[in-house]
C-alpha cells in the first residue's frame, strides 16, 4: 500500500517562501505524477500541479510564476516551493499520486496546515 | 479553464436512500471525470476514476456514469459512512480543477 507524508513548516512569514517535502513510502515514484492540491474554506479544494517521475511539470497557471517543484527519486521524495506567500496562501497542503493513464489521484497524504502569518 | 459545477451543494438523507449528485464540466473533457469521498479531517478518497469505474475496494453501491460535460455519482443505498462531502475533478485538462463540494447529511 502507498503511503505518502507531507514534512515541512507550518508557519511561515508573509513574502517568504513556503517548502514542504512528499516522502513516499511502499512504491516506487517511477512512472507516475506526484501532485500537490491545497484546500482552504473559501476557495475549496485547488490543484496546485505535479511533476512527473521524469521531471516533466505543469502546474495552475493561477500560480504559476510562484511555483516550482522537484523530485528525487533515489530518496522517494518531491517538493513544493511557493514564493511569496500571502494570507491568502493558508491551507492544508497535500501530497498525492496521480495515474497517467486517466489522471485520477488515487493515493493521499494525511495533509498538512499551512499558515501565513506575522 | 474549466469550470466544474455540483448540484446539489448539499443534501439531507436517511439510511437506505437512493442518492444522486451531479456535475457539470463548462466545456467537454469526455470521460475525464473523478469522483472523491471526504470525511471530516481526512484526505479525500478516490471513488471512481474516467467517469464510471469503480477504484478498487469501493463498494459497489458507488457508481458513476456520464460523459462530455455531465456526470452524475449514484449512492444506490445510503450507509451510515456515507456521509460525507463528495467533489468532482476534471482530468481532462489543465488545471485539473474541482467542483465546490456536495454534502451529504442525515435526515
């Protein structure tokens, strides 16, 4: 059974950069997406974007100047950076596997809050 | 991009009912079409994946149908782990956006 973890802060400044990292456990990260999805109360569940095993990304092009992702595959981990962070950015942030075949996302992690604050 | 709409955003029901949810893409994604089952503190759950096939260890009283822009996710008979918040997501094309959420309460 796939397992995934998100590991990161959970409180970050205005402006600054927010990083979390994906350890997956009991499969290999080959030949999937890796995405992450955020959800907050006023704007629901997001997708944020993946990254292939190989390193091919896309991302919502709502955050798309601010995103950038990462995989490495010999410790079973991907990452999210988001820059420049406002309020707005407040969530809880997960990671999950997507198939390439349809693109359904059938393994999450638990989740992780998020807070931008001063 | 595409939008994706639910109806109802909520709906009251008792154990044993049939239920119904639907969702509406803004343009056609033909059977790029996931159905997600959260509970209260937890990470959704894959329940169907292109539009009608049952993800593995679902029970089969969950099925989806539809294809083009409308879909809909059937509850043949309601348990009491049923309720839940329901979203839909398109796959179709990015970004893979979700509807607002059905939730579904006990009457």
């Amino acid at each position: 059974q796939v397992q995934l973890q998100e590991s990161g802060p959970r409180l970050i400044n205005p402006s600054e950069t927010l990083s979390l990292t994906c350890t997956v456990s009991g499969g290999s990260i080959s030949s999937y997406f890796w995405t992450w999805i955020r959800q907050s109360p006023r704007k629901g569940l997001e997708w944020i974007g993946y990254i292939h095993s190989s390193g091919t990304t896309n991302f919502n092009p709502s955050l798309n100047s601010r995103v950038t992702m990462s995989v490495d595959t010999s410790k079973n981990q991907f990452s999210l950076r988001l820059s420049s962070v406002t309020a707005s950015d407040t969530a809880v942030y997960y990671c999950a596997r997507t198939t390439v075949t349809s693109a359904d996302t059938d393994f999450w992690g638990q989740g992780t809050l998020v807070t931008v604050s001063s | 991009d595409i939008q994706m709409t639910q109806s109802p955003s909520s709906l009251s029901a008792s154990v044993g009912d049939r239920v119904t949810i639907t969702c509406r893409a803004s343009q056609t994604i033909n059977s790029y079409l996931n159905w997600y089952q959260q509970i209260p503190g937890k990470a959704p759950k894959l329940l169907i994946y292109a539009a009608s096939n049952l993800q593995s260890g679902v029970p089969s009283r969950f099925s989806g149908s539809g294809s083009g822009t409308d879909f809909t996710l059937t509850i043949s008979s309601l348990q009491p782990e049923d309720f839940a918040t329901y979203y839909c997501q398109q796959s179709s094309s990015i970004p893979f956006a979700f509807g607002q959420g059905t939730k579904l309460e006990i009457k």
